[in-house]
C-alpha cells in the first residue's frame, strides 16, 4: 500500500515533468541518463536472451523426455489392450474345438456376450472362410464368406493371431479393426477364425487417448505400420494416410519399427517435438507430438514477467539517476559561461573553481589551445596567399581537401584535365569516377581522411565530354611546423592513360599468338593452373582438347608459308566460332592446339571436340588450282583426383592426340582418367 502511494504521489509527477521536457534530451545530462537506462535494458535483454537460449534447451530436454516416457507408456497400455483382447478370442477359439455345429458355436458365443463391452460383434468361421456364427446375431450373416480378406488369409496362412488394416463397417459406418486368432480342430488342423471387429472410437481401447489432448499445440496420433491412422484428434482424418499429411522422415521410420524422439516438422508444418514408439502385437505405431511454441510456453511467460519487473525498477530509478548527475554536472555550467566570455573577448582565459580533475584538465587543455589559436591565426592568411601562388604556378594538376573530404582548392592545369568547373562539389566530382572503382576509391578516401595518412590510387575518369582517361591520384597531409597540427590533404593527379594502354597491350601480346590471335604456350598453361587449382578447391569439372592438324606439312611445302599462314588463320577462326564464350583457345606451337573447357563434363566435350573435327574438316584452302584441306587429330580428357599436377592431364589428352592419329586421323580419341583406358570416335 505504502509502495503504491509513493508512486502516485512522488515518482508519477516527476516522471510527468521531466517527459513533457523533452528538450533534457539534447543536455549532457539528459543523455547519461538516456544512457544509463538503455544500458540497463540492454544488460537485462542480454541476461532474459541468455536465460532464454538456456532454458529453452533445458526445456526441450525435458519435454523430449516427457514425451519419450508418455508414448512408452501409452505404447505399453495399448499393447496390454490388445494383448488383453488377444487372449479373450483365444479363450473362445479354446473352448471351441469340440464344438462343431453351427448351432453350438453360436450358442458359445452368446455365452461370452462379455467380450461386447471390448468388441462390437464376434464372428467364428470355418476353414473356408464362411460365417458359422456371430454374435450380436444378424439374420444374413450366416454363411456369409470372408474368405477374401486380408485378415483371414494372414491368420490362415500364419497360423497365429493378427490385427487387421483398419476398415469402415458397413452396418456401423465407424472406423474398425478385426483382431482374429486361429481355430484348430482336434488334430491341430486349421478349422477357422475366430474374430472381434473393434471400433476405433468406442470398446476402450483409445479412451485414455482423448484426457492426453492439451490443445492445438500437443497431441497424440496412432498409425499403422502402413501408414493409415488409427486415432487423431480431428476425427475426419482417421483412415486417412499420415504421409498426405508430412514429409517428416521420423515419421517414414518409425512406421518402418523405429522407436525415439526427435526434433522437427509435425503435421501442421510448425517445427516441434515428437516421439515415437511401436504397439508390437498390432503392428502399429504410437505418435506423441508438441509444438515447440507449446513446449516453450510456461519458459516465454516466466521471461515476459521478469521483463515487466526489470523494466518497472528501471522506470523507479530514472529520477534518481536525473537529480545525482545534475548535481555532478552543475560546474559544466560554470564552463559554458566563461567559455562564451572569451568567445566575446570579455575574458582572456577561463578560471574554472572545481575539485572535479577532468574539469580543470578540461579548462587548461582549452586555455592553451586558445593560446596557440591567437598564434596561428596571425600567419594563417600569409600561408594561404603563399600556399596558393605556389599551385597555381606548378604545370602538374594539383587539389586541396579539407579532413571533411571536401576539395576546396584545384589549380588551373587541375580542371584543365578534367574538364570541369572548379566550383564543382566533390559528391558531383565523385560521380565522374568510373562506377567500376568508385567503392574502392571512396573508401579509401575515407579511410586517408580518418587515419590521416596519405591517399594513393589508380583509377578511370569519366569527363564530362565522355572520354575516359586513367589517373593517378597521390594526396598526403599537411603538416603545420608548430605544435604538429594539421591543415588539410594537398593532392597532385597525373594522366597515366598512354602508359595503361602500354602496359594493357605488352600483357595481351605476352600471352597471345601474334599470328591467330589466340593464346599461347604461356597464356594458355596460366589458365590451365587457374582451372586445375579450382578443380582442387571445389571439384569443379574441366576438359581438356589437345590436337594436331593432319596433313598441313604438304600446304607449307607446296603453297608457301604464306598459304600455311592463311590455313592456320582460318582454323583459330573457326575453332573459337565452335566453343563457348568461356571456353580458352591456344595455339602452343606450329599447328598444336589445345582448348581449355571449364565447367564441362567429359560428355559435353566429347560432343565439342566432334564439332570441332566436322567443322576444321570443312576449311580448304586454294594454291595455283589445287586445294588443300585438313584433319584433327584430337586427344580429350578430363582432370581427376588422382592428378598432382596439371602435367598429368596434359599427359593424358596428348597421348589420345597420339592414338588418335597412330588410328588413321581425323579421329577423336577419349582418355577417361578413372576407366584407365581409352576409346575412340572415328570420323
């Protein structure tokens, strides 16, 4: 009572007035109490995710072996019911064998009426199947025959009791089962059956089940072993098959005899607990099922209440944190004020009285930079006239940058370069960076801004009038000699574009064949690495095509080097036309060719290669009236693990280059690395 009336009559003003001044927020003080109260609500979400992460362990844990003892004991209960029920028909079967009129095994079972309150009807048959009695007595059953059902014929055949597939009676119109036992005769002959239909929803047998239903979230399914429910909450679905209902792959276990429990998909598709164990004489299963939203309940409402309380202490403690750090803070006020003096120049340094030491170092630290300030500010503007005089006079492109990243200085030769307006913002001088470097260059302008070091990178330039050129780009810090203060970053920018366009040419020319186009020995072995080093990494197929060309030497000796130029020309042409885009031709020499196929198994390639041999065997060419024309010989393989080395596939496709030709030309031979062997295609 007393904790009530303080609140109302203390804490609830008080919150009132420092919430409607909303203003405190933007204060010091404001914002340590801010602060201080979202630390605590963060420690106490750090400490309510930790007991949750924990409990709901300990949670499942236990539900699981909640779960795990409930469906063994329903397991056993429903064994026990049917084992029960099992006995009584044998007891009857017993009982008689000596009876052999239809009018003494009718009067038998009339006998047993008992067995009504576990059965809905008694049937005795002969060795044939047909109905000798039954009990509640129906005119036409007599002599009826069940001889064509499942249950009989497995009694029959077996020889010992069984539990039926449920069915739907016909008089009843319920779920039924059967269980049947065998009637012997003196000899010990098979002389019939002796059967008690069971409904699925009366007879006892599923009456405990209905008290174990909790709600939505928990319940309980009996299946057989072939998939068709027994019991389910919602009646429609008895008879129906489990499988219609879940893709759960504990559920396709346990109706192959798996008992145990496990964590995953239910039949309403939510993620929960289950359980599974196995009702042996009937071949059924017993499933126990909880969502983990239901397991975890009771554990969410304990975190939600501790959530309450720790957040209503939080709310008791705010005012006292405001009127504590107001009290502490009150000399900052003192240190505005004089502050705002010598801004007027009303006083020349601050004489702060505190015994708060980060308060006086406060005040002495700003006492000797204002000194030094004075200072500076008398040589600034004669540094800044002599600083200027010496970029506009420099003939290399030269800029300014203040630590914000703002450019606020380029000389003439500067925007001469590229083109633009030296009132240009630097977000709009950005936008001319080609957009391939653009994240690069702006992150490290960043990172030369924060860290103060220099900035250096090479990078395209879009002018306005749409030519690209390449820069390099070098800004470095300035450094005033006194007290080690800096300005700002003074950056030159050079053209380099002529000397990438060199050194992009001398690349290309050091890995391609000046003659077709196509890479060389040394282009060519680098992208076989890179492939063989990505097959080692991600087991990522390759092929590989190596072949000569048949009868080329007669070209060169007949039409001159010249013609055999020509002929070499017109094969690369075709052959990168016959490949993919991603795929790498070379000419290593003379007339060897390989071709790199990355990502291809060795069907797809078998297939490339033959179009490869039909289109190069097309190609001629023409010499004082006579034609020429060629062949492949081409070796196709595949790198395999038990490759060290890239020379091994290289091994492998120039020996079936080799068999190749050793078969006539104009074949393709396969090498398949695990097969050990080759086999060939001929054209």
């Amino acid at each position: 009572m007393a904790l009530k009336q303080w609140t109302t009559q203390w804490l609830k003003p008080r919150l009132i007035s420092w919430l409607k001044n909303m203003g405190a927020l933007r204060s010091l003080r404001g914002r340590l109490v801010l602060g201080l109260a979202f630390t605590w609500i963060l420690v106490v979400a750090l400490v309510l995710a930790l007991a949750w992460h924990l409990g709901k362990n300990m949670v499942q844990e236990t539900s699981l072996a909640h779960l795990r003892y409930e469906t063994s004991m329903l397991a056993d209960e429903i064994t026990h019911q049917v084992n029960s029920r099992t006995r009584a028909l044998e007891h009857v079967a017993e009982v008689t064998v000596d009876h052999v009129s239809k009018e003494s095994l009718q009067w038998r079972l009339e006998h047993n009426d008992a067995l009504l309150e576990w059965f809905e009807r008694l049937v005795i048959t002969d060795a044939q199947g047909n109905i000798d009695a039954s009990w509640p007595f129906i005119d036409n059953s007599r002599g009826m025959s069940i001889g064509d059902r499942e249950y009989f014929r497995m009694i029959k055949g077996a020889g010992y009791s069984y539990v039926s597939e449920p069915f739907m009676g016909r008089a009843s119109k319920v779920p039924m089962v059967m269980i049947g036992v065998p009637r012997r005769d003196a000899s010990g002959e098979f002389a019939g059956m002796v059967g008690g239909a069971m409904s699925l929803r009366s007879g006892g047998l599923f009456s405990r089940l209905a008290r174990k239903q909790v709600g939505d979230g928990s319940y309980i399914n009996i299946f057989t072993a072939a998939g068709t429910i027994l019991y389910h909450p919602e009646r429609e679905k008895i008879l129906s098959n489990v499988k219609t209902l879940s893709g759960n792959p504990k559920l396709e276990l346990a109706m192959s005899g798996w008992q145990g429990d496990a964590v995953g998909k239910l039949f309403n598709g939510k993620a929960g607990l289950q359980s599974y164990a196995q009702v042996w004489p009937a071949n059924w299963v017993v499933g126990r099922f909880m969502t983990l939203e239901q397991a975890q309940l009771p554990l969410a409402g304990f975190i939600k209440r501790l959530w309450w309380v720790w957040g209503i202490m939080a709310l008791w403690m705010l005012p006292l944190l405001w009127w504590v750090l107001g009290s502490m803070l009150q000399p900052l006020r003192h240190l505005e004020i004089q502050i705002g003096d010598v801004g007027h120049g009303r006083r020349e340094r601050l004489d702060l009285t505190s015994d708060v030491v980060e308060f006086q170092e406060i005040a002495e630290t700003f006492n000797r930079v204002e000194a030094e300030r004075k200072v500076l500010l008398g040589s600034l503007k004669e540094r800044e006239a002599f600083f200027n005089a010496i970029l506009d006079s420099t003939p290399q492109g030269m800029f300014v940058a203040n630590f914000d990243g703002e450019i606020t200085y380029m000389n003439p030769p500067l925007i001469a370069l590229l083109g633009s307006s030296e009132t240009l913002a630097t977000s709009q001088w950005l936008e001319y960076i080609h957009p391939g470097d653009r994240a690069g260059t702006v992150d490290m302008w960043r990172h030369s801004l924060i860290t103060h070091n220099d900035f250096q990178r090479q990078l395209r330039f879009i002018r306005p009038d749409h030519e690209t050129l390449w820069l390099e780009v070098h800004a470095r810090v300035v450094m005033l000699s006194k007290g080690g203060h800096s300005l700002g970053l003074v950056g030159m920018m050079k053209d380099i574009t002529q000397r990438r366009e060199e050194e992009a040419l001398a690349r290309w020319e050091a890995e391609h064949d000046p003659l077709t186009g196509l890479l060389n020995r040394r282009g060519f072995e680098r992208r076989l690495g890179e492939a063989f080093a990505e097959y080692q990494k991600t087991s990522t197929p390759s092929a590989l095509l190596l072949f000569d060309l048949d009868h080329f030497k007669p070209i060169n000796d007949e039409g001159g080097h010249a013609l055999g130029d020509e002929m070499l020309r017109r094969i690369a042409q075709v052959v990168a036309w016959e490949v993919r885009r991603s795929d790498h031709v070379a000419r290593q020499g003379g007339d060897e060719f390989g071709v790199l196929l990355p990502s291809c198994t060795l069907g797809q390639a078998e297939r490339i290669a033959e179009s490869l041999r039909v289109a190069v065997s097309e190609i001629s060419v023409t010499h004082e009236g006579q034609e020429y024309g060629v062949t492949l010989s081409i070796g196709v393989t595949t790198f395999d693990d038990a490759d060290q080395t890239v020379d091994a596939a290289l091994s492998r496709a120039d020996a079936a280059s080799y068999e190749a030709k050793a078969r006539g030309r104009n074949a393709l031979v396969v090498s398949v690395p695990n097969e050990g062997g080759m086999r060939a295609l001929f054209g």
